[in-house]
C-alpha cells in the first residue's frame, strides 16, 4: 500500500496556523510522525494562501526535505506554484493533481510529460463528478492514454475515482469499489489512489465507515491511500487488508507492524 500522508494541509487550522507563523517545528513534527507512522510522501497543501501558495509550498518542501529526507505530494492545481516546488524539491515527486478537466489537464500535463515524476489523476472531466462505474472507466481509460502518450509511465500514473457519499446515494460506494476493480483489472501496471472521508460525509461515526471501505476497496485492488497515517487502527486496518488480500509474502509486513507496535486495537 502506498500511502500518502494528509495531514499537512493548510486547511486543517493548527496547519494554517503554523504555516503562517512560519513554525518549522510543528510542521516538522507533523511530517515526522507520519513518516516514523508509514507514509510513502507528504503531501503538502498550502491553497488555501491563495497570494502566498507558492512561496509557503517551496519553504514547506525545503524545510521538510533538508531535515528529514521525506519524498513530498505537491498539492496544487497552481502550475506556477508546482514549477516552483519542483525546482527545490530532491528526487521524484508526486503531483496532486491532474483530471480531465481541460484547463487543468492543459497546465498540468507540460509539467509532467515525459519526466519520472508520479501523478494522482482524477477521474473528473467538465461534464462534472461521475456518477457510475461506467463514468469513472471511461475517464480514466482517457486520462491513462493521454498520459501515456505523453510519455508519462503507467506505473507512475494514480488514478483516484472519486469517492462520494454514501448518504447522498446509496449506490456511491459500490460504484467506486467496481470502478477500483475494473481499472486495476483493464491497466496492469496503473494504481489507484483515493481520499477515504467523503464516503462518510455527514454520517455519525465516521471513522467505522471510512475504515471499512479502505478494506473493502482492497479488496477490490486498491492499492493507494491518501490518508492519516498516525491513526494507528485505520493503519493497522490497511497493513491487515492487505495481508489477507495476498500481496504481503510470508506475512512479512504484517508481522513487522507487529513487533513496531504499529498496531492498536
């Protein structure tokens, strides 16, 4: 599972905070503990400074990498502010992201084509979010070729579906959960990747929800997350899935969390 991690984005108001203040402790601290948690990248959201995004994401990823090596998600749909951070940024990035949107698609893909850099790809378009399986596999079958023409890898491409909530149509997760299978089953070597809380938007108890869907879409074949990776049951949860959906040899990585302490019950 590759998991990148959440919870450095300006959004969150601590986050916000500190941005702000130019706290490099706290944000340090934030990315080490997803990190020492089992986070693949960071990623690194600064949008909602809209005259300040570019200047706050380089100092993020300068400040992040120098002390502790971390690989960084560039979350921006800012062309400029992505050209930036990539010109401080050390080794291969994730960009967060690109979609079938065509203003978006159009300053997003120069900078991506033809490097080794990874690329989370939404299935969305200007007709607006898509609605069923059928929806999310013709984007994705669009954006996948695009890219690839491009000469952007299929082994660097995440494409995320969509997740929406299940309590404005019950219908939502099923159709993300078939659309994971059916994109893992028709691009072998693509990924897929997704944000888990929308599907328990406006529902109590929503951590139960987004746990057991992260589960269920492993078992569909998912195998990227955008999520908190110090939660230490929604990781355990993850480490677990996969060990019983086949992709953990001799239970190795199940039993490393073990022993780490890495899970929490």
């Amino acid at each position: 599972m590759i998991v990148v991690g959440e919870l450095l984005n300006a959004s969150r108001k601590a986050v916000g905070a500190a941005i702000e203040a130019s706290d490099g402790g706290y944000i340090l601290q934030v990315a080490q503990d997803q990190l020492e948690a089992g986070a693949d990248y960071i990623d690194v959201n600064a949008g909602t400074f809209i005259d300040k995004e570019r200047e706050y994401v380089e100092w993020m990823v300068r400040l992040i990498q120098d002390n502790t090596g971390a690989v960084c998600s560039l979350d921006s749909p800012d062309p400029e502010v992505l050209n930036q951070a990539l010109k401080v940024h050390k080794g291969t990035a994730m960009i967060n992201s690109i979609s079938l949107e065509k203003e978006r698609y159009d300053a997003i893909l120069p900078i991506i084509a033809g490097t080794d850099l990874k690329v989370i790809a939404l299935c969305m378009s200007d007709e607006g979010m898509p609605v069923t399986k059928e929806d999310r596999l013709i984007i994705a079958d669009k954006l996948i070729n695009g890219l690839c023409r491009n000469n952007v890898k299929l082994e660097n491409i995440f494409i995320d579906p969509l997740v929406q909530p299940i309590a404005t149509d019950q219908s939502y997760g099923a159709e993300f959960l078939n659309a994971i299978e059916g994109i893992m089953s028709g691009y072998p070597g693509v990924h897929t990747i997704c944000g888990l809380s929308n599907i328990s938007h406006g529902l109590p108890n929503r951590k139960l929800l987004n746990m057991s869907f992260a589960i269920m879409a492993i078992a569909k074949g998912l195998d990227g997350l955008i999520v908190n990776p110090v939660d230490k049951q929604m990781m355990a949860s993850l480490i677990a899935s996969e060990t019983l959906a086949g992709r953990d040899e001799y239970c190795e990585k199940y039993l490393d969390a073990y022993r780490a302490g890495r899970f929490e019950f």
